[in-house]
C-alpha cells in the first residue's frame, strides 16, 4: 500500500527514481504542461509524497497559496502570500478566491486561513509549466469551473480507519485526539468524490495499492488528458 511504502527516505529516493527512469524512457508528460494536476486523498493516502515526487522529477510547481498565519522558517513566497486578517476578509468578500478554509475549529484564531486566488489559477494555466495542487472534496467543483478540463483531478483511496490512525500515529504530530478529530472530518471523502463523479465531473480514482502501481496509473491519467 502506497502510505505504508512511502514512510522512509529510501523509499522517497524509491519514487523519484522511478519516475525518472518513466520519464526518460518514454519522454513523457512533454505535452502536460499547462496543466494542474489536483490530488484528493483522506489522511495517509500518500498524495503528499507523490505531489513531492513529481516537483522533483518533472520540476512541477505549486499553486501559490495565501494564508494568515505567520511566515515560518523554510517558507518559500512562490508557495504563500502572507496577508493579514483584514485584507483576507477583504479579498474574500470581494470574490478574489477560488477556495478557501479555517485549518482549526477554533472560531477565536485569525492565523489559520488559507485560499487560492483564482487569478493564480489562470496564470497557472497560462504559464506553459506543469501545477500540483491538493484539495479538499468539497473545493473541486469551484477549481473545475475555473480550469475546466485543463485540471486533471486524482483521488487517492486510503486505507481503513484502524490502518489510517496506526500511520498518523507513526508519523507524528498530532495528538491521539486530534487524529480521531481528521479521521472523522475526512470519514466521507471517498462517498464525496463518488458524487461529484456523478455530477459530470471527471475526477479518477486510484484505489489502494502498490506504490509502482499507484505511480504508473497517476502517469497514465496524465498522459490520457493531455
């Protein structure tokens, strides 16, 4: 299963490897650029080492993000625009985002806003440059109004809940209560993609398997859109 190969270093150098011998065997992705490639997964889908491994291999980009919170060491500007509270109440009321979402449920806190602007989008398409993005499911619908079919959008399977909480608890970083508090935020995802599949919008679905699997069916929709 992709989250449980993913977990270590070597196995990182495992993916970006392999996607470079795909690439350069076959030249391919050569004609996916202008594209966002948008991954959806639950928690230990791994769409985080994958959208990391196609940065890397493929010199992907990233679509900006802005967010309240505070900039941290490692921040990159080419990944967040950091405005105030203010100024995000004001753009979001002024309908300049695309998305957007609280990260706590703490109604108190003004640090934990993040969207994208929908302008971001359409530089992103016009760049001629290759995008990754993840989302929520419920963000879709407005990323495919804007992208339309230059927006290639691939959901994850995660595991079951047991295996998913044993990952998250291997991984580190979250409280055994703040992990019980995501899987159940997360717990309908895959029923939520199923609908908006059903709606007519084209999203593929990758189910739970091994990691080369899992690599060559992300290079095979990307190939298929393009």
């Amino acid at each position: 299963m992709l989250s449980y190969i993913v977990s270590g270093k070597h196995i990182y150098s495992k993916i970006v490897d392999y996607l470079y011998k795909k690439i350069n065997q076959t030249g391919r992705f050569a004609m996916a650029k202008g594209k966002i490639v948008v991954f959806t997964s639950r928690s230990a889908g791994g769409k985080t080492t994958l959208m990391d491994a196609l940065i890397r291999t493929l010199n992907a980009l990233t679509v900006q993000s802005v967010t309240t919170r505070a900039e941290r060491i490692g921040d990159k500007n080419t990944d967040y625009e950091f405005i105030s509270f203010f100024q995000f109440c004001r753009d979001l009321f002024s309908g300049k985002f695309v998305s957007w979402r609280k990260a706590t449920k703490k109604w108190f806190r003004t640090d934990d806003f993040y969207a994208v602007r929908t302008h971001k989008i359409n530089e992103a398409l016009a760049s001629g440059d290759i995008y990754v993005r993840s989302l929520t499911p419920d963000t879709i619908p407005r990323w495919h109004s804007v992208a339309g079919d230059r927006a290639i959008f691939i959901h994850l399977m995660a595991p079951d809940e047991e295996e998913t909480r044993r990952r998250m608890i291997e991984r580190g970083g979250m409280t055994s209560a703040q992990i019980d508090e995501r899987i159940s935020e997360e717990r309908n995802w895959d029923q939520d993609i199923d609908a908006l599949k059903a709606s007519g919008i084209p999203i593929h679905i990758i189910p739970v398997m091994s990691l080369e699997d899992v690599l060559e069916n992300t290079i095979q929709i990307i190939e298929s859109s393009v």
